[in-house]
C-alpha cells in the first residue's frame, strides 16, 4: 500500500491547498510535500535490492479490457521516485521568496504534477504509464501559461502540440501491442512485462520502436526534437523550469529503458546506432550553444539539453554500464539542475537581469552564495567525488564499449561543461560590480535550506555511490536479458 499512498497523497494535499487557499497554501503544500518525501524516503530505505517490483498493489481498473491499476517500485524506478519525493519540497520552498498571484492554485499545480510523475515512474500498466504520462504534461502547462514571461502563451502553446503530438504514437503502438498479447485465447494483457518477448516481426519493431522513440525523444529532449525546451524553460516561472529540467525530462528516458528497450530488441538494434548518434549531435550542438549564450537561465537550459544526451546515448548503448549510469545520472542531474536554477533566479531578481554581461562581483557581497553555486557548479561538470562524476563516467564507459568513436565524441561533453559553466562562474560572480550588483544580498535562510540538502546529496552521490548503484544493479540486470 505504500506506493498507492504515494500516488494518492500529493492529490489529496493538492485538493485541501485548493480549499483552505489563502495566505496557508503554500506553507500546506511544502508540508504536504515533506510527508510525500517521508514516503519516498521509507520506500528508499526498506527495498530489498532484488529484481522485483516492490510495495506493490494491483486492482482492476478497465474491466472490458482486462487493464488493471498496477503499480510499484522496483530498481529501475526507485531512484526517480526518491528524486520526486526530494526536489519537489525543495521547489516550492524556493518560491517562498516569490508572491505569486493565486497561490492556491499555483501550489495545487505543483502538487497535481508531482503525483502524475509518481505515477509514471510507479506504473506496471502500459496504459496507466501513458495516463500519467499525459496527465503530467497538464498542470506543468498551466504553471507557464498562467505565470510565465512575455511569450509564454506560444512558448507553451508549441510545447503542448510537440508532447501531444509525440505521445498520439506512443498511443498507437500501445494499443497494437496490446492486441498481440493472448491472440489464440482473445484475453489480452496491457501489463508492461507482459508486452517484453512479444513475436514481433523486423518490421513491426522498426515502426513501434520509431513511435515510442519519437514520444520519449520529445520528452527528453533529443535533437532535432528538442526546439520546444529553450523558450519553455525561459519563460516558465522558475518552479515550473525546476519540475520540467529537474523531473519531468527523465520521463522520457525513464521511457526508453522501462518499454522502448525491452520490448522492440530487434528494432534497438536495427536503429539504436541511429539514436545515439542523434543523441551525441544533441550533446556536442547544446554545448557548443550553451558557451555563447549570454541570458544565465537559457545557459542553463542547453547545458541540461547537453547532458540528457549524454543520457540517451547511455541507454542506446543498451549496456549494464550505460542503464546504471543513466538511472543514477537522472538523480545527480536532477539535483544539479534545480540548484542551478535556483542560483540563476536569486541572481535575476536581485539583478532584474538575467545577462550576464550586465553582472559581475557578485561573489564579493556572498560567502554563502558563492559555496552553494560552486559545489553546484563542480557536480555539473562531473567533478570526481562529486555526483555527475559517476553518472558520467559510467555513460561513457557504455558509450564507448558500444562504439569507441561515437564515445569519443561524446566524451567532448567533460570539456564543453566545464567551458560554459566555468564561464557562467566567472561572468556572474567575478570581476568588477556593476550598478546592479553593487551591494548584492547574500541568500537567506530560507535559501540556505533550499541548498543545503542539495548540496549535500552533491556529495552523498559522489563519495558514496555504491549506496544506490546496489539497489538499481539487480533491476538493470534482469532488464537486459530481455534486451539482450
């Protein structure tokens, strides 16, 4: 029940924000979210590190169709579901220092989102997985069209027609795949390890595995797909920025590994050469981006589109390596991301500027600052001892075991980082102040505790890595021979 209780609570915390409103709703909705990381803590420390899908429960849900509500957390899923559980307090107590207008329904909005995304992650239905799936993309929406930036009606405009349009495939291939389950008894089966092994021709793998890839490439995003995820992250208030590059872009490569991998094999192998290459493209253009950029949070934007590529290709290599790497990459960037968007916005609304040529000095008025962004910063460019360094060392040793050119030029991404994040450093925090930064304040409290647990995990990954490499290793090992 334990796991019902995760997709259920963030709901109800979000109706009673909804019906008290008011001056209270914000400080409910970071209570409710500490409860919801107290259950993702609990799953965290009480799963047995075995292949199995743990705290589960099964009820049935489409009776006509045999579609049951399933869910549950095995390895593959756990570390997504601790990072849902852990950023999402931490971004709503980062708009603590923001009044937003209809705080009730702003902070509903990011509840409603963290339960769709528990539910995505915890789904052992395929339908379900795509209920969720869908259902995330909902309130996120309304998070930026209603207190986003200028442009933000056909920034988010464009960003629901490319999700819906990728997902409409998703959907068909679901639905085909359905029907090939039990054909000689007509009792179909819409469980997501029931759809593994199906006898699918060569050519029906090519088409479902290009309808699942164009779906999950769209979320993540993967070049040339990617077009929706700058303008998007800059004009959405910075929350709603937090949830789509903390989270909600690892539904996409969450995707890959729990239905694209094991269920078209043959079809991965056929055009998983061309995925990854697509994906090193994303890595090596969203650098490249990324050093010349001048607005600090779009920096910020192609440096994530940079790393997921690092991601996918990972997945693609379709090693033990690469999935390990992958899973524990989407908690170490997940955790980067949100902190260094936090820094971006301290900085803008202090500054009221997000280019980085109008700062400089900062560093001079902010001790505590200038640590936080510095510890933040080393785990983004993989440091050793720092969480991005594990994740990124395992990607790339799948990469290159998979294709050592294709891994060498993935490899460029240890470069590329440090060059634009180093640069954000120096521009934003060195040099001479500027009549915007002249007397800059040094965060408060109430940011400090938005850092430190980040800061924390920074080196919890990185130091002791083994800690949760051991509970997703056997899950990654069973998928594979389903892969393999």
């Amino acid at each position: 029940m334990l796991t019902l209780s995760i997709l259920l609570f963030p709901i109800l915390a979000a109706l009673l924000v909804l019906a008290v409103g008011g001056k209270q709703a914000k400080q409910l909705a970071f209570v409710g979210a500490l409860v919801e990381l107290a259950l993702s803590g609990y799953a965290f420390l009480n799963f047995v590190p075995d292949a199995t899908s743990q705290f589960s429960f099964d009820y049935p849900w489409i009776f006509a169709g045999s579609i049951r509500f399933s869910a549950g957390i095995d390895g593959v899923s756990l570390l997504l579901v601790v990072l849902t559980g852990l950023l999402t307090p931490l971004i709503i107590l980062s708009a603590f220092r923001h009044n937003y207008e209809r705080p009730a329904v702003f902070y509903s909005l990011i509840l409603f989102m963290q339960a769709a995304l528990m539910g995505v992650f915890t789904a052992r239905d395929a339908f379900l997985f795509y209920l969720y799936f869908e259902a995330a993309l909902i309130p996120i929406y309304f998070l930026a069209a209603s207190w986003g930036g200028e442009n933000r009606i056909a920034v988010t405009f464009k960003f629901f027609a490319y999700t819906i349009f990728g997902s409409l495939f998703m959907l068909v291939a679901l639905v085909y795949l359905y029907f090939q389950t039990s054909p000689a008894t007509g009792i179909h089966s819409s469980a997501i390890t029931d759809l593994y092994n199906l006898k699918l021709s060569a050519t029906e793998q090519t088409w479902i595995f290009w309808a699942f890839f164009i779906a999950f490439a769209i979320k993540m995003p993967v070049f040339p797909f990617h077009t929706w995820q700058p303008d998007t992250y800059v004009e959405s208030p910075t929350p709603a920025t937090m949830l789509l590059a903390g989270i909600m872009l690892k539904m996409g490569v969450y995707g890959v590994i729990r239905l694209l991998l094991p269920i078209v094999p043959e079809g991965v192998g056929m055009w998983g050469t061309t995925a990854i290459v697509l994906s090193v493209i994303g890595i090596v253009y969203g650098a490249l981006i990324a050093i010349r950029q001048r607005d600090i949070k779009r920096l910020i934007a192609y440096s994530s589109f940079s790393h997921v590529g690092l991601m996918a290709a990972g997945v693609f290599s379709q090693t033990s390596y690469g999935i390990q790497g992958a899973l524990v990459q989407m908690l170490a960037h997940g955790i980067n991301v949100v902190g260094m968007f936090f820094v971006a916005d301290i900085i803008a609304s202090r500054t009221n500027t997000r280019l980085l040529d109008q700062m400089g000095g900062i560093t001079r008025y902010t001790p505590k600052l200038t640590v936080f962004f510095m510890i933040l910063l080393l785990g983004s460019v993989a440091l050793p001892l720092t969480n991005g360094f594990v994740g990124e060392f395992l990607l790339l040793a799948g990469v290159f075991e998979y294709n050592n050119v294709l891994g060498g030029v993935a490899g460029l991404t240890i470069i590329f980082g440090a060059v634009y994040m180093l640069r954000l450093f120096q521009k934003a925090m060195f040099g001479k102040t500027t009549d915007l930064t002249t007397g800059f304040n040094d965060v408060s409290g109430t940011e400090s505790w938005v850092f430190i647990p980040l800061c924390f995990m920074v080196f919890w990954i990185g130091l002791v890595p083994n800690s949760f490499l051991k509970l997703t290793e056997p899950a990654v090992t069973n998928l594979l021979q389903f892969i393999k």
